[in-house]
C-alpha cells in the first residue's frame, strides 16, 4: 500500500479552523466505475481564505487529474448521503433535512454539473441511498482465469433486476433509507441523454414512503445490498448509549415492485443479532460505529465496528450460516430430521487502541483477495485480509514527506480523516481528510511477491478484459501495472483478442483499440505506437460513418450493400483506382452535394494518413534487421484495405462533388495522387511486412511529387497515469488548481493535436483549424485532445460523427471546459 499522491489546498496560515465544527457532520468520498472522485469539503477548494467559502460543497474530480476539482453543488444542510450509479452516470446527492437531489453533466462536461431531478422527504435524515440494480452481472470464474475466450472465462451470473416493468424491462430509480426508520423508493424517468440536456430547471418526482419495520425507530448507521432474487437487503444499527436498543443489529429484506404508475414498498424482518452474542461480548460499554456489507451483491456477511469509552475499536466480521437443530424424536418423521434455522455468528475480529472513524471494502467479489480499510481518529489507515482480519499494511497520514523538500516534513495540524473509499476494481484507495484534501494509495496486494511471473500477467490481463467486458474505466489497473511487465501484457492482450471469434472481435474492437492505446501511452518508448493505433481508430470510425451514409434503393434482403460489394471488389487487388470504379455501381454511392462538401475534412485526414504511411515506408523498413515489437499501422492490412476502400469512394464523391476532394500541394498539376496513393497502398498491401524495393523506390520519389502533411500528434499532456510517472519520486505532491510540472510529458512529435500547434489549435473530433487562441475548449482529461465546445456540424453525416464524441473522447476520456 504505497502513497501515490496527494492533493493539498491552499491555506492561509493565520485562517480560522472549523475543526470544531466539523466533528458534528460526516465527510463523503465515492468514486465511480468511471474513476471520477465525488467528495464532499466544508471548503471552496479554489477560495484562498476558507472563511469566505465555508459551507457544505460537493466537488468531483478524475483521479487521472486530481489537481482539477469541479464543484457540483453548495448545500444549505450537511451532506449524508453520496451515491453514483452504476454507470457513473448519475451522482445522488442526499441531505440530513430530507432533501435528495440527483445531478449529471451539463454540456457532457466533467466541469459543469446540473441537477435533474429532485425528491422531497420533508425533516428526514437520509442516512443510507441506493440504486435500483439493473439485473446484470458478470464474474471472472477463477477456474477458468487461464482460458482465453470471454465466452468462458466470465460468466453472466443468475441476479433478478430490482425493479421490472412490462415485458421485464429493469426500471431505474433509488431506495432510500432515514435516521427514523422510513423507507422511501421513487423512479428516474427514462430519458435519453439529449433530452436531460435540453431540461432547463430539476423535476421534482414523488416517492412512495414505507416504514422498515412495523414501527419506527431511531438508527445512526445502514448500508443496502442487492439480493440475487432482486430484494434489497438492509442493516440498521443504532449507535445512541442511550437508546434501550443501541447494541442490535437489524435485518430487513425490501421488496419493490412496480404497478401502473406507482411503486409499492414491502419490508419484511430477518434474522438479527445483538454484539454481546459475538466474540466481544467480555468489552464493557461498546457503542456502535458503522454497519457494513462485505459486498454489496451478497448479504451473507457483515462488519460491524464498534468503539468503546476506553478509546479503543472492536470490529467484528458476521457470517449468516445454516445450523440445525434436533427434533424431539416424538415430532421426527424420520430419525435423521432436524430443523435448521439461519443464524449471525462472529467469524473474526480486530482490535485497536482508538476509535474507528471509516470503514469501506474492496468492491468485486471474485477477485484473488478482498480487503476490509479502516480509518482511525488516530489518523492510522489498517488494511485487513477479509476472512481473517490479518491485518496486511497500516498508514498514516498525520505526516507526508515532500520528496522535493528535504529539509523537513509537512505537519499538517488538526488534520483528521474524513472518509475512506476503494476504486471499483479495488487497485486504488482513496482518503479524504476535513480540510479537503485528497491522498491516494496504491493497494494492489495480488501476487505482490511474484513480480514478471506469468500468475501477475494472467491477473493484470484478466482484470484488463474484464473492463474490456464490462466497460468498465481501467485508470485504477494502470496506475499500478509494473513497466516491467507492460510488453508482456499487451502482448498476452492481444493474443487473447485474436483468438476471439470474429462476431466477438467485431463487437469489442474499439474497447480494445483504446485499451491499447492506454497501454501503450504508459511508456516513453510506445509513444508512436499510441499514435499508431489511435490513427487505426479514427480510420474504423470513419468508414464505419461513410458505409452507414449509403442508402442503396434497390436491395432484396438476400442481396449485399454497396460496401461489401466493394469489398469483394478490392480483394482481387486491382492497382488501377479507375479500373475498380467499373467494377461498382457508381449510382449505390450516390449523395447529396451538401453532405459530401460536409465530409470534406474527415476526407482530407485519410488522404493524409495514406501519404504519412507511405511516405515513411523506406525509413521504417531500413531498420528491419532490428524489429520492434508493438503495432505499425504500415503492417495492418486491414488497415490498408480500410485506407483502399475509402479512396474509392472518394474517388466516386469527387465525381459528384470536387469540392469534397482533399488538397494537395504537388509539383505538377497533372499528378494524380488518389490514384498514386490506390496504387502503392495495393502493392503495399499485398506484402505488408516485406514489400518490394521497387515499391520502395516509388514512396522515396513521393515527397518530391508531393507535399506530405504532418499528421497531428497528441499533445503534451500532464496527468498521473504520465510515462514519467515511474521515474517519479513518489509521493507526488499536488496543489489544487496546479499542475505538476514533474509530470508534463511532452512527445517529441513535430505538430500537435486536440493542442497547440506551431501556429494553431486542431478539433481532435472535427479537424478544423480552431485559431490561436480560441475563447474556449473542452479539453480530454486523460490524452489531452481539445475540440471546440460550439457545434459546427450543418449536415446530418456530421451532426451524427460529432455524436460519436459528445460525451466522451474517442480514449474514453471525459470533456473539461477550458477557458482561456
């Protein structure tokens, strides 16, 4: 459990502290399964003065940038509750006056937060919200973790939505639950991300209230998990000296269902227990701290942490188990019956000599090892191994040595932990102390001691797919992935794709070009592959956006479309560009002249990646005594038969519009380039990996026939998951609203894209020319392309590619708005 970062506030030294104040309220930290932090602070984390802007604020921020932080909401009340959901699409924000608001992006940007909807439950605490589970589950079976087709290496797993409507469709909304015992469930309308953009002011749905048990009570903690039946499972526990049944630990089994309009809310009890019935039960005044489930898609255990006036903790870890019970013989029917019955026994215990302030586990339950984190008032983070509590690391924050300020610590005083949480994939651990400020550890303990062995290959591949799988975000993965092991990982990756069959290849593909893109981008040396393979993206994606633009007239259902009519076409390997236009129905290709004109920019990058290509052919090759492992978009024919097919159809566009056609700065006028390039693409095609001298000859002679376009490169960037961060002492020391200057990686690349150029900014989604200095971008926060926050499409062909980016950046990265 090695310190990764930190993140620090600006503060003055004289400033008035709330450390008083703060101990009557809880601090919240979640990330989601998009590694996006939400936190809440009682300081604006921007204001130099915390006077000015104290208050109860909820910020998010991408682990990739943590100097970055954007604030969603200021709240009149203190926060108690801090939700997303599964697709880290919707951010729950719950209040101790009742008040439940839920907020997404506006705009598609990370920085700008809107709320959407809003759920009034007048004077209630909310002190426990979770999400209606959707029915999809999948699990890595670790008695097939060597296997290599997804098929049979992750299982979809047998779990009932929580809520269904007609047809069994999964409904989306929230389960809430109060201080004072009251159930409350309401539903989030089903709208499509362009419709929640377009709301101007939150909707105020109506929730259908339920008491959890048949009466009321007062509780202090609750957590919910999801059965496999599609029930709810909740524990209470009441952590007031004062209240007569303040050493109980209830049980409830909730069922929603969904009728007409309206929901309808049933609770049932379940087998309970008191802690004096556990392995504490000699300790004297136990008061209860935090009720937990291990995991929140099994209810069969629990932990329970209690602190005790002398200072110290007790945590204890519940497990639900079958136990039988003999029949008096009279009652037996046969001579073996017995009655069983379901009982809470205490499994395993942990002691300490303070008080625990946060617990959290690791969140999948089919990984290797699973963890339980506590925080301490001492400041202390324990790590415990889940079935035994060993416990593994401990870590303090009190004290954090500056690796560039040898002369002394940072002693940051009247610091405590506020919250505690563990990314999705359980490799990064997350701290929140009162002031705000963030640390960030490394946590992954599988296979710790067998480093370049293929059992933490196998494990980091595996965890790789499964995001592959799930999409789920893989920063965590990355971020703790050994450089050494890198090459051998992309290499077992890329395997293991290979060998899927060609529907499941076709179905995941881009997940696996920006996967690998990711990877790639964690060395200094896989710069140009990166490049490499992010070209290969964008050229999937632009002849997947031309194909879906023919609309042939005349085609049976047994009849094949113009794009693999041309397919067939070019694989007989025909040099001539002109010969194959004879081969295809020119009329299948046909388009409006508004459109094509439209497309002229993404026509424009093609013909520029083919020059590229060709043009550094005769250097690539001249070093293929010393071949380099990785990707070279000039081997892919794929690739080059994707490059092939899109000169064809510009070609015939051309004819209908010059206008759409790319322009070339060439040495005579008379040059055909679109057919010099349709000519040596085939050859090259033919024998990618060895081509032939006098194919060689032709693409030296290629400059000089024609000005070769600098492609535009990624541009410099400063993040954690950086290829500097190896060489990095670590911890690195972050300020808000700083970036890292030990971080800034800068490829030696001669133009910039989605960043400034010699002279311009380039649309990393539209390739226009944005000027110098526009007034304002939205920036990725994981490769640093920016494109411009105006929408310029005028055509549907274009309207429909700038969707393709709207919400995220083609490295599955998230927009942030920059102004200049």
């Amino acid at each position: 459990m090695d310190l990764l970062y930190t993140t620090h506030r600006k503060v003055n030294t004289g400033s008035f502290s709330f450390s008083e104040a703060q101990q009557h309220f809880e601090f919240l930290c979640n990330p989601s399964s998009c590694n996006v932090l939400a936190f809440t602070t009682t300081n604006e984390l921007t204001e130099p003065s915390p006077i000015q802007g104290w208050g109860f604020h909820i910020y998010v921020v991408d682990l990739n940038t943590p100097w970055f932080p954007y604030r969603v909401t200021s709240n009149k009340y203190p926060i108690s509750v801090l939700q997303w959901d599964v697709l880290g699409r919707y951010l729950l924000v719950g209040d101790r006056n009742g008040y439940v608001q839920i907020f997404v992006q506006k705009d598609n940007l990370l920085s700008e937060w809107k709320a959407v909807y809003n759920v009034k439950f007048p004077g209630e605490n909310i002190i426990a919200a979770s999400f209606f589970h959707n029915g999809r589950k999948l699990n890595l079976q670790t008695d097939k973790k060597d296997q290599y087709l997804y098929l049979e290496k992750f299982q979809k797993m047998k779990f009932a939505a929580s809520v269904r409507q007609f047809g069994g469709v999964p409904v989306d909304g929230v389960l809430i639950v109060s201080a004072t015992g009251m159930l409350g469930a309401f539903v989030i309308p089903s709208e499509s991300n362009a419709n929640i953009q377009k709301m101007q002011e939150p909707v105020l749905l109506v929730p259908v209230t339920e008491s959890l048990a048949v009466t009321r009570n007062f509780y202090t903690t609750a957590d919910i998990c999801y059965g496999k039946s599609g029930n709810f499972m909740i524990v209470v526990g009441n952590g007031d000296t004062k209240s007569s049944n303040s050493s109980m630990i209830q049980c409830f089994r909730v069922a929603v269902k969904k009728s007409d309009d309206s929901l309808e809310i049933n609770s049932s009890a379940l087998p309970s227990f008191f802690l004096a019935e556990g392995l504490g039960k000699d300790l004297k005044d136990l008061r209860l701290a935090h009720v937990q489930w291990v995991f929140n898609e099994d209810a069969d255990s629990l932990i329970v942490a209690s602190n005790h006036t002398g200072g110290g903790c007790f945590v204890e870890q519940w497990e639900l188990t079958e136990e039988a019970t003999p029949i008096h013989k009279l009652f037996q029917s046969n001579k073996s019956e017995s009655f069983k019955t379901l009982l809470w026994v205490s499994k395993s215990q942990y002691m300490y000599n303070t008080k625990v302030v946060k617990v959290c586990t690791t969140k999948l339950n089919f990984l290797s090892c699973s963890f339980v984190y506590l925080a301490m008032s001492d400041n202390s983070i324990h790590c415990l191994q889940r079935d035994t509590f060993k416990r593994l690391t401990c870590a303090n924050i009190v004290s954090i040595r500056d690796p560039n300020d040898h002369s002394s610590k940072q002693i940051r005083l009247g610091v405590k932990i506020g919250a505690i949480d563990v990314t999705h994939l359980g490799h990064l651990f997350v701290a929140l102390d009162t002031f705000g400020q963030l640390y960030v550890y490394r946590c992954n303990f599988m296979c710790q001691d067998q480093l370049g062995t293929p059992a933490l290959i196998v494990q980091n591949v595996n965890l790789l797919e499964y995001c592959l799988v799930t999409g789920l975000d893989s920063l965590d993965i990355l971020l703790t992935l050994k450089t050494q092991i890198l090459e051998n990982v992309l290499e077992r990756l890329t395997e293991n794709f290979h060998r899927q069959p060609p529907n499941v290849q076709q179905y995941y593909y881009v997940n696996f070009l920006t996967m690998k893109i990711a990877l790639y981008r964690l060395s200094i040396s896989g710069q140009q592959k990166a490049h490499d393979l992010s070209n290969l993206l964008i050229l999937h994606s632009i002849l997947i956006a031309f194909k879906s633009l023919l609309r042939p007239s005349d085609l049976t259902p047994h009849d094949k479309g113009p794009a693999e009519n041309l397919a067939m076409v070019l694989s007989e390997s025909v040099p001539d560009v002109d010969k194959v236009l004879l081969n295809v129905e020119a009329k299948e290709f046909t388009m409006e002249r508004s459109t094509l004109q439209s497309l002229q920019q993404l026509i424009q990058w093609v013909a520029d990646l083919a020059l590229n290509i060709l043009a550094k052919l005769p250097e690539s090759r001249s070093f293929m005594s010393n071949k380099s492992q990785g990707y070279d978009i000039s081997k892919d024919i794929i690739a080059l038969n994707s490059i092939r097919e899109l000169l064809v159809m510009i070609r015939i566009w051309g004819l209908l519009n010059p206008q759409c056609l790319p322009v070339f700065s060439r040495s005579a006028d008379n040059l055909d380039i679109l057919g010099t390039l349709f000519r040596l693409l085939t050859k090259l095609s033919l024998n990618p990996n060895e081509p032939d001298d006098l194919l060689l000859d032709e693409c030296c002679l290629l400059p000089n026939q024609v000005l070769i376009p600098q492609l535009q490169y990624v541009p410099s960037r400063t993040m954690i998951a950086s290829p500097l961060l190896p060489h990095v002492i670590l911890p690195v020391m972050c300020d808000y609203g700083v970036e890292n200057e030990f971080l800034k990686f800068c490829p030696e690349m001669p133009i910039v894209e989605g960043g400034l150029s010699n002279e311009n900014v380039i649309d990393s989604v539209m390739y226009l020319q944005l000027g110098r200095k526009p007034p304002s971008l939205r920036r990725c926060t994981r490769c640093g392309s920016c494109s411009s926050v105006v929408s310029v499409a005028k055509t549907a062909a274009m309207k429909a590619w700038e969707q393709r980016w709207i919400d995220k950046c083609r490295c599955n990265g998230f927009w942030r708005l920059e102004v200049a």
